[in-house]
C-alpha cells in the first residue's frame, strides 16, 4: 500500500513538473516573442542576414575555451584535495551543468548538486570532496562577480551614469556579498549546519524511498567542513582556480563582444561586460527556466541604455540564446544521457564485484 502511494505520489509529482515546465517556457517564450515583435522582426532579420557567420563561429569557439577553463579549475581543485577525474567525464559533467541550469528557474545553481553526485559516482571520489570542490567553484564566482560588479559600480558613479542602474548594482552587490557570506557561515557552524541537513533531509525523505540516518548526515557535515578547511589552507591554489574563474568569465563575455563584430556593430567593452553582469544577476533570480524571457529583456534595455540600436541589441541577445542556451543544451543534454548510462554501468560492475568478493569469503 505503502509502495503504491509513493509510487503514484510520484507520478503525480512528475506531471506537475512537466505541466509546470510547459507554462514557464511558454511564458518565457511569450515575452521574447513579445519584445522582439515591439522591435520590429523585420529590423531584427536584416541583421541577421548582415551577420558574418564565421565570425560568429569563432563565438561558438571562444565559448569552448570558456568550458576548458571550468574543467582545468575543477580538475585543479580536485588534484588540490589528491583525487583525479577523466578529462571526458570532467567535460561532460560541466556540460551537464550548464545544461541543468538552462532548464531550471534560476541560471546559476540547479546542476552543481547532479555535478557533485555523478562526479562521486563516476570517480569513486567521496561525495564531500565532489561537493566541496563543486561549492569551492561558486564561492570563487561570487568572488569574481563581485570584483567586476564593484569595479563597474565605481565607474557608473565616477561618470555620473544613470543612477537608477547605479542603485540596482549596488543592491545586487550587497545581496550576493550577504548570500556567499551566510553560505559560508552556515559551512563554518556546525550546529547549525546539522540543522539546515536534517531538515532538508526530512523533507527529502517525503518523496523518496532512500533514507539516511541522521548520524550519517552529521558526520558528511564534520568531513565536509574539514575539506572547505584544508582548501583554505591552500592559498596557492585557490589563487590558481580563482585565475581559471576570470578567465571563464573573460571569455564568457568576449564571446558576445564577437557578437557585435559579427553585426558589423560597435560597443564598448565595458557596455558589453556590465549588461552580461546585471543580465546575469536577472538570471540568478529565481523566474523562468534559464532565465528565459527576464534576462533577455534585461540585455536588450542595458545595450539600449549604451546607445546601440534595439534591433541590433536584439540580434545579440538572440546569437547568444543559440550558442549559450541552445547548443549548450543540446551537447548538455546528450552528456546527461551519456553520464547516466554510465554510472548505471559502474554501478552493476561494482555490485557483481561485491558479490563475488562475499561468494569467495564464504
């Protein structure tokens, strides 16, 4: 009986899921259709037929290099703790990643917890050392952002630029600054971190059958904490991951400076580096899948406010949906399909090696 309600408690959550995911997209697609019809299609399109592809293409490999850089600073991070993983599996994890979080609400966030757990599974590495390199990895993107967002609030002030977006950077500033440092007190505090676990853990427990006892819980906090330690004691190397973290986001916003050569169109480079940072900031909010439909609003208000013409700030915001969302989606998507088959593999392998283990100590 017991089985028969989770398992029907299950589908009824999968149908929400899906039903939900369907409204979302169709907003999210709703508002872009929107915004780029108040535009004019018609001004999008010619240029779009102005854009010189093969620049474009080298958008798409800048945006590669991008990807190399998360998976040198993970591999890094992870040689830092004495453990190794495949280049392969290491891509196809962030390739995971990036895919999660085009398809959850918030753009930054959704896939680190699938990366960390697949990781563990793929590499027999323990779950707090995936973990705690997959959190080390974020806190070193707070660090990142807030230098770019600090150094673009000084020169919005310093040029007496619009104080409405000097406000709103200054908000986002003090909200990410205030949400890395609880993230890291809670890390810090035991106690309360046992209660932040366990009650996540009871509501895990509603809808699945695994269960995991609260003295387990408690002792993957004490390792868990004692891993973050360490990596604090490793300031050269933390300096080295927090280099391959500026150079992710470099390339990041290089590639859609390549966009604007590849329209023929002129921006400053500091236009295009602070509409991706407040963009971005739109995307971590909790709304729509990936941020669809918010952030691209954003972008295209932000090139507008810099003097670049809407349907020329459209074609941009639409060049990098198909290199950053589509096709990452895609490979994402093929790498989810190709990880999980994987560790399902690894798994029986490891089960029918335990039981012959036990056969021969019988």
């Amino acid at each position: 009986m017991n089985s028969k309600g989770s398992e029907s408690r299950s589908k009824s959550l999968n149908v929400r899921k899906w039903v939900k995911n369907i409204i979302f997209y169709g907003l999210g697609f709703a508002i872009m259709a929107y915004i780029f019809n108040w535009i004019g299609l018609e001004d999008i399109y010619q240029v779009l037929l102005k854009t010189n592809f093969q620049i474009f293409g080298l958008s798409i490999i800048v945006y590669a290099l991008a990807i190399v850089m998360l998976i040198l600073r993970w591999q890094y991070l992870l040689k830092l703790k004495g453990y190794s993983a495949k280049y392969l599996d290491l891509l196809n994890l962030v390739l995971m990643g990036q895919f999660i979080n085009n398809i959850t609400p918030s753009m930054k966030g959704g896939g680190e917890p699938f990366r960390a757990y697949y990781l563990s599974k793929l590499g027999n590495i323990p779950y707090h050392i995936s973990f705690s390199t997959v959190m080390i990895e974020r806190l070193l993107d707070s660090v990142v952002f807030l230098t770019l967002s600090f150094i673009i609030i000084l020169y919005f002030i310093v040029n007496g630029l619009s104080e409405q977006y000097t406000l709103m950077f200054i908000m986002a500033w003090i909200i990410v600054m205030t949400l890395t440092g609880t993230i890291l007190y809670v890390a810090m505090h035991k106690q309360l971190a046992y209660k932040i676990v366990k009650f996540g853990a009871k509501i895990f427990r509603k809808f699945s059958k695994k269960r995991v006892s609260d003295s387990r819980l408690c002792e993957g906090v004490d390792e868990f904490q004692k891993t973050l330690l360490f990596f604090k004691t490793k300031k050269k190397g933390i300096a080295i991951a927090t280099f391959y973290s500026f150079m992710w986001w470099s390339l990041d916003i290089f590639k859609i400076y390549i966009f604007f050569i590849a329209i023929g169109s002129i921006a400053p480079l500091f236009a295009v580096s602070s509409t991706y940072l407040v963009s971005l900031l739109v995307g971590i909010v909790p709304a729509l899948p990936g941020g669809l439909g918010t952030s691209d609003t954003v972008m295209i208000a932000m090139y507008v406010f810099f003097k670049i013409a809407p349907s020329s700030a459209a074609t941009i915001t639409l060049l990098d949906r198909v290199v950053s969302y589509v096709l990452v989606s895609i490979f994402g998507a093929i790498s989810f399909h190709l990880i999980k088959t994987k560790s399902h593999k690894l798994k029986e392998l490891r089960n029918n090696q335990k039981e012959r283990e036990e056969e021969l100590n019988n």
